[in-house]
C-alpha cells in the first residue's frame, strides 16, 4: 500500500512538474490583419515587429527573429510544425485591428509541447499609446511564460510611452521596407517619422539602418550616405543609451565604412548586450571578428545568429560564407545549399561563395559552374557563353584571362576594382594585382575588408604589399 502511495505521489509530482515548466523559446506568428483593408497589412506586419523586439529584450527568453516567423504567414502548417522547424517551446499568434484612431491587439499564447493554450488577452487603446499597449502584451507574456523579468527590462516595459500615431505610422512603412531590402524607400519613410517626431530614437536608429542597406544591397556610393548613417546612429543612440538597434547600427558603420576597428567592436558587443536576441547583431558582429581573422569567433556568432533566425536566408548565407572564411568547406557548402532551399531566388548571392570553396580545393569545374550561374544573372547569353567557351577550350587560366576582360569591361560597378584584382591574382601578375588592390581600398570596396581571412590569399601573404594593405587598413601595425 505504502509503495503505491509512494508511486503515485511520485507521479503527482512530476505531473505539476512538467505543468509548470518554464518556456525558454518563443515565436511570435505574424499578427493578422483584421482591419479590413489589405493595406494595412504594413501596420500589422510592423506590430508583429515591434512585438518581437520588446519581448527580446527579456532576459533567458529566447526570441525567433522577425524573417522566420514571417515565411510562415499563410502558410497553413499546423502550430506544432512550426515551432518544430523554430525550435521553440510556444507560439504567439494573434491579430491587430486599427480603425480610427485606435487600436486593438489580441494575443494567446500555445505551449507547442502539448498544444495546450495559456492566455488569451486583449489590450485596446488610443492609437497614441500603441508603446504602451506592446509593453503591456509583452509584460503579460513574461508572465505567462514564467520568466522573471530584470529589474532593468520591468522599469522599460512599465513605463509610459506615447507616440505620435502619424510619425509611428511612418516608422512602420519604414521598417516594411528596410526588411524588404530597399533602403531608399525605407530612408525616406523614416526621416518623415523624424521630421514629425524629432526624438523617436528607433526612427534614427531605422534611418541608420536604412542608409546602410543602401550601400549594400543598392550600391550607393560610401561617402553619399556615410555622413548621414553616423549621424542618425548616433542620435539614436543619445536618445536611447539602451536601445542596442543604434549602437549595432554604428558598429556596422564603424566596420563596414570608417575601418575604426576597436570603435566596431566596442559598439557591436554593446548591441549584442542590449539585444540579446538580435539575429542582426550577431551577423554584424561575426563579419568584424571575419574583417579580424577572429574565424572560429565569427563562426559561434554566426552559429547563434541562425538560432535566433532558422528560417533566414541571409543568416544561413553569412553561416556558410563564414565557414569558408574559418576553412571548414564541407560545412561551409552546406550551409549554403540550406540558403539556396529556403530561398532559391537567391542564386546570386549564394553561388559565388560555392565557386570560392571549389577554386581553394582545385576543383575548377564546379568552381567555373557556380561562378557561371552568378554572372547568368547580370551579363548577356553572349557574354556568358563566352567564359563558357574559354574555359572548355583553355581550361582554368584561359577561363581566367577571358574573366578578366569580363571584369575590365564592368568598369563603374560596385567593386569591379577587387574583381579584377582577383583575377589578376589567379593569373599570377601580382602587380597587376596589387595595382587594383589599391584602387579598391581607395572605393572602399566592401570586400576588401576580409583580405585578411581569404584563404584563396594564402599565395601572395608574404609580399610585402600584402601586409602594407592590412597596415593601411588599421588591421595589423
């Protein structure tokens, strides 16, 4: 009798146990858009935004990045599923309605372990306060999660915050197309929420970001929007010492334009402490320690950035060009056939590093067939076929010379300068190689800023030009 007794208080006991577990993960579902008009879905994608980035900010709370969640809107997969393929213990899924000048968010939160629903709330308010109403959901969240919230993180959520709702509005618009990759239109939406609202630290901090996402992913010149990206980063920053978007903004800044290596590293790691779950922040970290040769360090960033974001494309691309960098090819390929699944559009960017893994391990076929389906995208058929041509008749270097007048004839393009270098090197004139070096310094080439980790390098290392580079570089004395 004592035995059963025993038995089952045990499994009492480790029933209420498993009842209360805490939940360390969570995924925020895009919020629907119950507002009835197909046109503001902008507003319910940026509250779902928004929502994310306040609970990130708890601590020992793991928060899925804003690109993961988002491939699953309308996707019809059962919750479980999707928090299988996140890798979290519960889901948020909900819906906003703005109408007039107010605002209703519904939130429930879902234990994906067992499919047992937690909470279900409302909160509705002057469209004004929508901050507040975000905190509030957010506060309710940790609660419910059973997280204990930092004395910091409670002062943040609980106090007040109003917005103006037209400056918010633009900030919203803003951040839709930031994440969309096009920084001039973003650029423009957040300097109208600046103009309304001078001291909006997120709308500086977006503008930042904005401007940055115009170099990379537009090709805008360094010096047309580095003045402007240092000083929105800044004021960001001086109106929320505790917002980490600013201070990871100017770390990229401090990396990708002013080469002020110490000033990057101190301001990345701030961001990184002051958004624990930025997938972002750790991407931008980890392409420092790479501009360092810090390789293995790059490569744990990397590793958590595609926790935070499993589903992201760029996260994975980064994970594998980062694994290249630190020598590890089979991984490296990998990780980049991962990207090109979840994003098979994204050829492009994917490819060139498969041809930069093939051409350091010799294997010239697959290096000139992954190097092909990246210039598919931007030459003509006849200029394609060409290269095609030259390396079945001439092999590597006769490819090679026929890439070389390809990249000469791309004079004006985005470090064209670096391109003909390369080629130069693999030719073998190093002077020549050297000589367009040089001029890729001078365009700050964004590229230039891993020479030191390329292993494709290792062949013209002890030049005493090679080490000039990195000394003008700041990256060696």
């Amino acid at each position: 009798m004592l035995a059963l007794v025993v038995v089952a208080a045990a499994w009492f006991l480790q029933k209420r146990v498993r009842a209360v577990k805490p939940i360390r993960s969570i995924a925020v579902l895009p919020l629907q858009n119950l507002s009835g008009d197909p046109n503001q879905e902008y507003f319910a994608d940026g509250m779902t935004d928004e929502l994310i980035t306040e609970l990130a900010r708890i601590p020992n709370l793991r928060v899925v990045s804003r690109t993961s969640v988002m491939r699953d809107k309308g996707s019809g997969k059962s919750l479980r599923q999707i928090a299988q393929e996140l890798g979290v213990d519960a889901i948020i899924e909900g819906s906003v309605v703005r109408a007039d000048d107010r605002v209703r968010i519904t939130t429930q939160l879902i234990d994906a372990r067992d499919d047992k629903h937690l909470w279900a709330q409302s909160f509705e308010g002057q469209l004004s306060d929508v901050l507040s109403l975000q905190d509030d959901a957010a506060r309710e969240i940790a609660y419910q999660t059973k997280t204990a919230l930092a004395p910091s993180v409670q002062s943040q959520l609980a106090s007040p915050k109003h917005i103006n709702p037209e400056a918010h509005d633009a900030y919203l618009r803003g951040r839709f197309f930031v994440e969309r990759r096009d920084g001039k239109t973003a650029a423009s939406y957040f300097r109208k929420a600046i103009s309304l609202n001078p001291e909006y630290a997120a709308a500086h901090a977006g503008l930042a970001e904005a401007l940055i996402t115009m170099h990379e992913a537009g090709g805008a010149p360094v010096n047309e929007v580095m003045p402007d990206a240092i000083a929105a980063a800044k004021r960001a920053i001086e109106l929320d010492p505790n917002d980490g978007e600013g201070y990871t903004a100017l770390g990229t800044i401090d990396t990708v334009f002013l080469w002020d290596w110490d000033a990057a590293e101190r301001n990345l790691r701030r961001g990184i402490e002051l958004s624990s779950n930025s997938a972002l922040a750790e991407i931008r970290y980890a392409i420092y320690l790479t501009v360092r040769a810090r390789t293995e360090e790059a490569i744990a960033h990397m590793r958590k950035a595609v926790e935070l974001d499993p589903l992201s494309f760029f996260a994975n691309r980064y994970l594998g060009s980062t694994l290249y960098y630190g020598r590890h090819y089979d991984e490296a390929l990998a990780a980049l056939v991962h990207a090109s699944e979840i994003a098979p559009d994204g050829t492009a960017a994917v490819q060139g590093w498969v041809s930069n893994i093939y051409e350091v391990e010799g294997k010239y076929d697959q290096s000139v067939a992954a190097e092909l389906k990246v210039i598919e995208a931007f030459a003509s058929p006849q200029q394609v076929e060409l290269l095609r041509s030259a390396y079945e008749k001439s092999g590597w270097q006769g490819y090679r010379e026929a890439h070389l007048q390809y990249s000469l004839s791309q004079t004006g393009h985005q470090c064209y300068s670096y391109d003909i270098a390369e080629d130069y090197r693999v030719l073998g004139r190093v002077d020549e190689a050297f000589d367009w070096f040089d001029r890729a310094f001078d365009e700050r080439c964004i590229f230039m800023m891993a020479l030191n980790a390329d292993p494709r390098h290792d062949g013209i290392r002890s030049d005493p030009r090679f080490h000039e580079l990195l000394r003008r570089m700041n990256l060696v004395q």
